[in-house]
C-alpha cells in the first residue's frame, strides 16, 4: 500500500476511534519505586528489566479504538543495548581525550582544534543516529492487535540527512530549526507502518514554520501565557496532518484545559517534592491521548503482519546514554 | 459471515474438540480473539474451567491446557489483559473488563500466580521501603566507607598526583617564593616533617603559600601540595601552631582524605543516579541534597580524622602538640553556622575539636625549626 495522505473522508456513519490511557499514578510510582530498589540493589544492572517495564507499563495502559498496545521488547536485549552503547561512548570519549593529549603533548594546536571538531561532529551525528533508531526500537517492539509497527528506513542515513538542516539551524540563528523538526516528523511518520498500513505525513513546512515562530515569539511577548493557546494549535496541527492506512488523525485540546493541566501538574510534583512525578505524567498521558481520533477506524481492521524484522536497540540504549528526550511532541 | 479458525482445528495440537465440552465452567464470557495476521478482532466465548480455558466459535471449539497459553505484560491493569496462545504464535486472545475470567484463570490454577503482584500496592510500598532503609543504613554506616576504601587502595598514588596538580596550577600566580635561605629552609624542613609523621606517604610534599591576606584558610591537595594563604601566616603566633596546621593538612594527605572525597562523591553521585531512575524534578533534586549532606557528614568526620591524626603522630615523634588546640582557640572569633545547623558545615565545630584535644598541652615539646627560621616564615 502506498503511503499518500488521504483527502478529507466523506461523511461516514462510523464514529471515530479516540484513545484513552488507562495508567495510574500510584502503579507508576510503585514501579518506579522497585525498579529504583532494584536497580540499587543490583548495582545498576537491573535498570534495563525496569526501563522494560516502565515501556510495558506505559504500551499497556494506552487503549486505541478498544485495544490495548503491547510492547514486546524484554529487558535483556536493553541490557546488551546498553552494553553496546556505553562501549561506543566510551570509544568516543577515548579518542578525544586521545587526541587532546597527543595535543597537549606535542603542541599540535591545530591537531587538537580538528578532534574536537571532529568528536563533536560525531555527537551530533550520533544523536541524530539515535533519535531515528530510538523510534524504530519502540515502535518495532509495539504490538497493537497482535500486529507490530515498524519504522524502516536507516538511522545512518536519517542522521546523514539532518545534519545540513541542523547547519542551516545554526547559520539562521534557530529560525530555520522548525523546519527540521518538520522534516524530521515526516521522515520518521512516512517511514512508520502499522502491519502493512502505512502511516503518512502531508507535508507542509511553511505552514509549520509560521506557527512555530507564532508560538516561539508571542510566548515570549507574554511572559508564556500565549504557548497555552499554541500547544492546542500544534497538537492539532500535526494530528491533521497524520494518517495511517488511509484514516486520517484529528484531535483538539483547549488552551483553558491546558492551563489548567499544566499548573495542577506543577502544584502536584511541587507540593508532594517530586514524588507526585508519577501522578503528573499519568495524568498528562491521560489528557493528551484521549484527545486523539482516528477516523474509519475500522479500516485499521485490514493491517496484515508483515515479516518480523526487528530494530536494533543498541541506538535507543545511545539516546538514553546522551540522554535524548526523544519524542515528536505530542 | 462465519468466522473459519484461521489453523485446523483437528490437526492443532493445543486444541481438544471432544473434551471441551464436558468442561465443568467457573467462567464463561466473551473475548476477542487476534490471529496475529491480520488486526481484525472475532469475538468469541471463552469458557474457564478446570482442566483448561475453552474456546467456541460456532460449533468450533478447542481447549488449551495449563501451560498452552500466558499472560502478557498488563500494565498494571486487571481489568484488561491478554493471553498469548502458545500453541500459535502471535494469536492472542484479549479480555476487556474482566477482571473476574482473570481471578478465575489464577483460582483454577491455570495461571502462575505472582506473589508480588498479589501483595497489595501498600504492602509492596513497605516492602520496597523497608528494603532501601535496610539498603541504606548499610550503606551510610557500612557500605560507602567499604566501597570507598577498596576502590581508594586499588588506585595507583599517582591518581593523587594528576587530581591535585590541575588545582595547583590555579594557584601559581599568587604563590610567594622564599626570599630567603631561611625562609627556604624552614618550608623544606616542615615539608619533610609532614612526610615523615607516618611512612608510607608517596607523595613528595610541598608547601605553597599564597599571597592572600584575606583568607585565613590552608588546604591540602591530593598529590602532596599544602596550599597555605598568608591570612592563615599572620594568624599564627607560635611554631607550634605552625606544626599543628602543617600536621593537620598532612593528615588529609597520609589519609588520602581528597582522593578518598573525589571516590565518595562519585560514588554518591552513581548511587542517586540509579536510585532516580525515571524519576526527575524536585525528586532529584531532594536526592541530590542527600547525597550533598551525607558528603558533607564524611567531611566533618575526615576533619576530625586530621585533628586526631596530627596530634598523634606529632607527639610519636617528639614534636609539642599543643599549637593545633591554640590555633583553634582563635577561629572561635570567627562566625560559625549554629549548633542545629551542624550538619550543614563543613568542619565539625570549632568548640568541639578544641574540646577533643584538651590533653593537646601534655607529651613532648619539641620544636622542628629555628628561631631564626620560624621569624622568616612569618616574615612571608
């Protein structure tokens, strides 16, 4: 199937599907709890069973037209991610401080400007590396109706790709970084597919830019208050813009509930000294996914299981390591 | 239309037409049923008893045994969850508020039931909290000092040396050369001191005075450098004062007592980290602070480590000991944090240490320099 964004559906009789989250506060506090007990208790090692978890926890409570996602990755092969991950970093870091001694050590002044160049060049390839084989990861390990998502296309060449648009990020002063990170949405969504039903982005990065400056420039002009009437206007903007399989996405929130959300979200890890995170977060989850609807749901009913390539978790485990909030803003 | 089972039914090896329906049932209800190759839901009835959990569709039906089938991760949720049918992989079947078919499930015996996701959520509290209070009290009484101490002897001495001579080097501007032979003469003969208040020291000592007038302040670096400001200098007014410093900074060095704070705070610094997890906001900043005062605990007590040790060893080898409990006696002028915010400093109270060294006047008297030496460190 192709991955052309449908035209607006004619008037059906079928209802929408919207989502829902069904976590609670006190269950992920719980989990965090033990996997931090755990993880102490065994010297770290036991993180990835708890990172795992944390996913099953997160794959398991969000519903999507009456079914359930699941995520199958285990907390082995984050393990052995990890593994490989921290030997990467640490090669990384071995050859900078390589070089910055060799430089030291012979006064090669011009040596020692190449490598840091190039060790961050390599950081920034490297999190970009991680940012696509991170989403590949999570959405190769989530199952949704017994039928698993996947993100094809190569990190390398993702991270290969975005670095002209980071440059051109840099040069314009942050002004042309919306349109990476509209560039970056279509990537990874034109590459997503959820069995054989291909999600698919409708394009339209002038329109993304403009509302991304609206946003950057009135936050600013009032003291924050205006990105509570932005955030409603994105959320609805990327929905629109998504569809998979021929269904197209919609979704509305409102600035007042936005507010509203936000400033208990505060007040409650505030007042509680940070313990309330886990109620926040479910919370936040709560609001934004049963706020998405997918129209002709039942044409979802049609995904066939294609293969059963899986990502590599190596690169998820690197964002972790460079501590990448990996997301697409949701 | 009629759903068909997507595999034979008679060839499957996990379904069991003829027996299933002399089941006894403890729960019959319905569930949806995924093949695992196509996302299209069958709804079918799903009936519990106990030899098994039967499956009819039409006058299809099958039975699968203890062991044929397990539940997949749930997310903490009982009123929905899912069973991987084992004998087809990626088949599913999934259960939407039904939290009864999966206390039937557990009852019968049919699936493992996990003791800890039995034990209710403020049982699991206490057992994870007394665990990290166990957890910890070892490690704040026991377990950081075992830590440190192996991973401290297992460093080379030359860790020291490349730790402290980064801080040196901010220092050179403002160090002071001896003016003169006396001068010179007395820091090498009180470096060599230092180096011999216990053997085994690697470190070749040296004692650096900085031009600042201000501070009334000496410090030890690990590598061997006793970095000592000429606000401390003019303090002083005996040579045994001078002694009881040098002895005390000394002290950190023979005890590797910076090495032993940079492994500390690493440590510390691991331990919050893991112990975070997923947490974030002012919950790491409340564990941060933990690990800052429990630092701060492991200063105060390295402090009074040095006080100890100098007076010790000052005595075993024939010098007074007394000027350390002098030079104590006048940062009593000097405003310290109240009593109930001890813990938030980095010494112990300057009471307290004087008071731990009221023997400091008896034992030997023996000075290490000349009058003449001792006039020309003062004259720095």
């Amino acid at each position: 199937m192709s991955n052309e964004f449908p035209p607006n559906a004619p008037a059906s009789e079928e209802p929408p599907a919207s989502g829902d989250f069904h976590g609670k506060g006190g269950d992920l506090f719980l989990l965090w709890l033990a996997n931090s007990a755990l993880t102490v208790l065994t010297f770290g090692i036991y993180f990835a069973w708890g990172k795992a978890r944390v996913y099953k926890f997160f794959y398991g409570n969000t519903e999507f037209a009456g079914s359930r996602f699941r995520f199958t990755g285990t907390g082995k092969e984050i393990f052995i991610g990890t593994l490989k991950a921290i030997g990467l970093i640490i090669l990384l870091y071995g050859l900078f401080f390589a070089g910055t001694y060799l430089q030291g050590r012979y006064k090669l002044k011009a040596a020692g400007i190449v490598v840091t160049l190039i060790f961050f060049a390599a950081i920034v390839f490297l999190t970009q590396f991680a940012i696509y084989a991170t989403m590949a990861y999570r959405a190769s390990r989530a199952r949704f109706r017994e039928i698993d998502f996947r993100l094809a296309g190569n990190p390398l060449l993702f991270a290969r790709d975005s670095i002209p648009r980071l440059l051109l990020a840099l040069v314009t002063f942050g002004f042309a970084f919306p349109l990476y990170t509209h560039w970056k949405i279509g990537r990874i969504y034109d590459n997503l597919s959820f069995g054989n039903l291909k999600f698919a982005w409708r394009k339209d990065a002038g329109a993304y830019w403009r509302l991304a400056m609206q946003g950057y420039f009135l936050s600013i002009l009032t003291v924050g208050v205006y990105y509570f009437f932005w955030l409603p206007k994105r959320f609805a903007f990327l929905l629109d813009h998504l569809s998979v399989g021929g269904c197209r996405f919609r979704g509305e929130i409102k600035a007042g509930e936005t507010f509203v959300l936000a400033l208990t979200n505060l007040l409650l890890v505030f007042f509680t000294l940070g313990l309330g995170s886990a109620w926040a977060v479910t919370r936040s989850m709560r609001f934004f996914i049963s706020r998405v609807e997918l129209e002709n749901p039942s044409r979802l009913e049609a995904a066939l299981q294609v293969g059963s390539r899986k990502a590599g978790v190596t690169g998820e485990a690197l964002g972790n390591a460079l501590d990448l909030g990996v997301g697409l803003g949701f | 239309m009629r759903w068909t089972w997507a595999w034979d039914l008679d060839s499957d090896p996990g379904l069991d037409p003829d027996s299933a329906s002399a089941l006894p049932v403890y729960w019959e209800g319905t569930a949806e049923f995924f093949d695992g190759r196509q996302a299209k839901a069958h709804v079918i009835i799903v009936a519990i008893g106990p030899q098994g959990l039967e499956v009819r569709e039409g006058e299809a039906a099958g039975l699968y045994r203890r062991g044929e089938f397990e539940l997949t991760e749930r997310g903490g949720d009982d009123r929905f969850f899912s069973l991987a049918l084992k004998p087809h992989a990626g088949a599913a079947l999934a259960f939407r508020e039904r939290p009864e078919a999966l206390e039937w499930l557990r009852a019968a015996g049919l699936l493992r039931r996990n003791a800890w996701s039995a034990t209710p959520l403020w049982g699991r509290a206490l057992i994870l909290a007394g665990f990290l209070i166990v957890f910890g009290a070892f490690m704040y009484f026991a377990g950081l000092d075992m830590l440190v101490n192996a991973t401290v002897r297992a460093l080379p001495a030359g860790i020291d040396h490349l730790l402290g001579s980064s801080a040196t080097q901010a220092f050179e501007s403002k160090l002071i050369k001896p003016p003169t032979a006396a001068a010179q003469r007395a820091l090498d003969k009180s470096a060599a001191m230092v180096h011999t208040l216990r053997p085994g020291l690697r470190d070749s000592i040296r004692i650096l005075i900085v031009k600042d007038t201000s501070i009334k302040n000496a410090f030890a670096f690990p590598g061997g450098a006793i970095v000592v400001y000429t606000g401390m200098l003019h303090l002083l007014e005996t040579q045994e004062e001078w002694m009881g410093l040098l002895a005390h900074e000394g002290a950190h060095l023979h005890l590797r007592h910076g090495t032993r704070r940079l492994v500390r705070g690493s440590l510390l610094g691991l331990g919050v980290s893991l112990l975070l997890g997923d947490m974030s906001g002012a919950g790491s900043v409340l564990l941060d602070n933990a690990g800052n005062l429990i630092n701060l605990n492991y200063g105060r007590r390295d402090e009074a480590e040095a006080d100890a040790f100098a007076l010790e060893t000052l005595r075993a080898h024939g010098y007074a000991a007394s000027g350390l409990q002098t030079l104590f006696r006048k940062f009593l002028k000097f405003k310290e944090l109240p009593g109930w915010a001890a813990f938030l400093s980095t010494h112990p109270a300057t009471r307290d240490r004087i008071s731990a060294m009221k023997d400091a006047g008896k034992g030997p008297h023996g000075l290490l320099l000349t009058a003449e030496e001792w006039a020309a460190i003062k004259r720095l």
